[in-house]
C-alpha cells in the first residue's frame, strides 16, 4: 500500500489535490495516513480565520488625500533618473561598503565552529544541523526578486530596486557565513545572486538592461540554484526539529 | 474593466485627485484586509493598505489597463504588506512598549495590568493566541502571505502567484511549507506532530 506524504495530504485537505477521491478512500483503511490527516486538519481549524477590523474609510481618505499630489504630464517622467545616473550609485555604494564592514566586524567574533557541507543537488535531507532562520527570508526575497528579474520587460521599477539594495547588504553577510561554514556551494550561488544585485543596484537602468542582466547572468538558472537551496534549508529544518 | 474605474482613472491622470475617491471607496477594504492578514495587527494593515493605495497613484500613469484595478492594487497591496512584516522583523522594537511603574504616552512605556488575572479558561485562551503568533511568527513573509490567502480567505493559488510574482508551484510550495511548520510549532499541543 503506497501511503500519502505529508506534501500530498496538505494539497487535499487545501483542495489541491486532482486524487481527491483516492486520498479519501485511503483515509478510510491506513491509520497511520488517517492520524497524519487529522493531525493536518486540527492544524488548518486552529489557524482558521480570525474576524478583520473594519477600516475607517473616511478618515483613511483624509489621511490619503494629503499625500496625492496632481497629476499632470509632467509629472509623468522618470525625474528621478537624472539624479540617479551617478549620484545615486556612488552613495550607495559607499553606504553599502560601510554597513557591510560593520556587520562583518562585528560577525568576526562569533564562533567559527563548521558545519556540514549541504549540497547543491541532490535529495537531501543534507544536514541535522540547526541553521540559521533569517536565511529562510532571505531566499525567499531572492526568489521574488529574481522572479520579477526574469519576468519584467523593460526597467525596474523603483521598489524593485530599493528591495536589490537592501538584499545587497544582506547578501553579502550571508556569503561570508556560508564560506565561514564551508557550505562553498552555497557560497557561490549567493555570491552570484550579489553579482545581480550589485548590478541592478549601481548600472543606470535602460530599456534593454534587463534583457542583458539576464542573458549575462543567466538569472533563471540562478533562480533554481535559490529554489534548491531553499529545498536543502527546508529539509535541513525538518530534520533538526 | 469597469466604466465608472475607467473614468475615475483617466479623470486622476487629468489632474483631479479627488477621483480617486472612487477607487479608494470600491477597493480600500478588501485591501485592507487582505493586509491584515499578511501583518497580522491593525495598525501594521492600515498602514500597509494607505502605502499601498498611495504608491498604486503614483504608479496610475504606468497602469496598463488590460488588467482589473482590483487586481492590480491587491498585487501591489500584498507587496507592500510583505515589505513591511520584513522591515518589522529587522527592526523588532519598533512597536514595542516599554514596562514602568507608571505608563506614559510621551516615553511609550506601559504598566502591566494585574487586574485581569481571570479564571483559567481566560488564561488557556490567552495561551492559545499566544502560541498560534509565535508559530505564525516563525513562517517567512512570502509563507505567511501564501498561506493566510489560501487558508484564511480562500485565494485561488494562480492569483496568489500571480501577485506574490512567482510561479504557481512556488506558491504551492510556500503554502505547504507553512502548514508543515505550523504543524510542528503545536507539537507541545492536542493537534501538532504525533
């Protein structure tokens, strides 16, 4: 008897999986599948759906309305671009540097005890070593970020950026933590997930600049190489728990 | 689209801020809740919501009307909402009170009540709230927002891709990573990991 894993069991419970009828009908003669079940369904009805304030329209309106400026032709253009063609890059690569040097510094007296490798591919679970949570949230931004890199035609837009400078500072700690613990794939994934960002950070975004990022960045395998290394952190945390 | 969201759209491009009144009325909302679920605090959602009907303004120019403006500023809405839970969790103090003997408005500091020491069902209750923040606080933005719009209100997963800006199977992915993490956080209580 092929029992259900836990992935299929939450799509059936979601109504997101196409066998709906042959997981139920298993349901009924594997005990073991059953209790997964239920355990999942007592999960879904603890984290049900709390009621939602109801916003104050009229006074969210008058806060709103104060910040509206008018809209008219002019206001249109990108005026920000001219500023940004060589200002901009230059602060904020001396802001990165030096929040950079900082965090490093500071990170320099931590214990430098090492870690098992996690490999790149592969089908882990690849470690039972605790790992750090905030890398979680930094590979799920580095997804969006990539995904919105891959499926954007034309520039970037302001947002988009700002988020690729932030990570940028990020980025660069968890490269260093990641050659610290002798994960040296992960390493130069991360570190070639910094190449694009320090490219959409400081390049003077064009028509065409993305296409080019791209095509010399290859960001869509690189957004695998993230997805994988979400999986080996993924599976590394369901094995340490 | 809609004629009357067509014709407040084209009448804020002209310069008429107020038409955007119209917008705001239609959508505010289901914004704000849709951003109430992603913060997961009142405060955190209105703010999130007034970004994102701020920054869907500035953006109206650029807006291609192929799509519907609910489905754009929802997608901008929950963007923002990310952003923010992000930036709350960098900076973790940012709301926090302080506790002194007597509270102030001006120094942001509270005194801890001690007239509510109620009946135990109270205080199971309060357990219970308490657990369910701190396993929702351990799922990624990208996790929380896949999951409370699946579960909580019922989002359709492409739209919920669609918005996140991610591949239907990613957020698939994400929803299911939050339900397992969520399970294992009540692993100490009736219903987690057995």
């Amino acid at each position: 008897m092929r029992h259900f894993s836990e992935e299929e069991l939450i799509a059936y419970h979601l109504r997101e999986n196409p066998d709906e009828v042959v997981v139920s009908h298993h349901l009924e003669s594997c005990t073991e599948c059953a209790d997964l079940s239920e355990s999942i369904a007592e999960t879904l009805r603890v984290f049900s759906a709390d009621p939602v304030p109801q916003p104050d329209l009229e006074q969210n309106w008058r806060r709103l309305r104060g910040s509206l400026r008018v809209l008219t032709p002019e206001h249109r253009r990108d005026v920000g671009f001219s500023l940004r063609h060589w200002a901009w890059p230059a602060i904020g690569f001396a802001t990165a540097a030096l929040i950079v040097l900082t965090m490093l510094s500071v990170r320099v007296h931590r214990t430098n005890e090492i870690r098992r490798n996690i490999a790149v591919n592969g089908h882990g679970p690849l470690t039972t070593e605790p790992i750090d949570p905030a890398i979680a949230n930094h590979l799920d931004a580095a997804e969006r970020l990539l995904t919105e890199v891959n499926n954007s035609s034309g520039r970037l837009d302001n947002t988009t950026r700002e988020q690729a400078h932030t990570l940028l500072l990020q980025n660069a700690v968890y490269v260093h933590d990641a050659r610290d613990s002798g994960d040296l794939a992960g390493a130069a994934i991360l570190e070639n997930f910094g190449r694009v960002l320090t490219t959409l950070d400081n390049e003077p975004p064009t028509p065409h600049s993305i296409w080019r990022l791209r095509l010399e960045m290859n960001t869509s395998g690189l957004l695998l190489d993230i997805r994988i290394l979400q999986q080996n952190d993924d599976r590394s945390q369901g094995v340490s728990q | 689209m809609d004629k009357a969201e067509a014709e407040a759209i084209r009448d804020v491009l002209a310069g008429d801020r107020d038409a955007y009144r119209v917008l705001m009325d239609r959508h505010f909302c289901s914004v704000s809740r849709i951003a109430f679920r992603i913060t997961g605090n009142e405060a955190d959602a209105e703010e999130a919501a007034q970004e994102a009907f701020l920054r869907a303004y500035n953006k109206l120019p650029n807006f291609r009307q192929d799509s519907t403006f609910s489905t754009w500023i929802m997608r901008i809405a929950m963007n923002t909402a990310i952003n923010l839970v992000e930036r709350r969790m960098r900076d973790f103090s940012y709301y926090a009170p302080r506790i002194a003997d007597e509270p102030s408005a001006t120094e942001h500091t509270v005194r801890i009540a001690d007239t509510q020491a109620g009946p135990e069902a109270s205080l199971l209750h309060r357990e219970a709230i308490s657990l369910r923040q701190a396993a929702m606080a351990e799922l990624t933005p990208m996790e929380r927002t896949a999951f409370t719009l699946r579960h909580m209100e019922d989002v359709p997963m492409a739209e919920i891709a669609a918005a996140l800006n991610v591949t239907s199977n990613s957020a698939k992915q994400a929803v299911f990573r939050a339900v397992s993490k969520l399970r294992r956080s009540l692993t100490p209580i009736a219903g987690g990991l057995r």
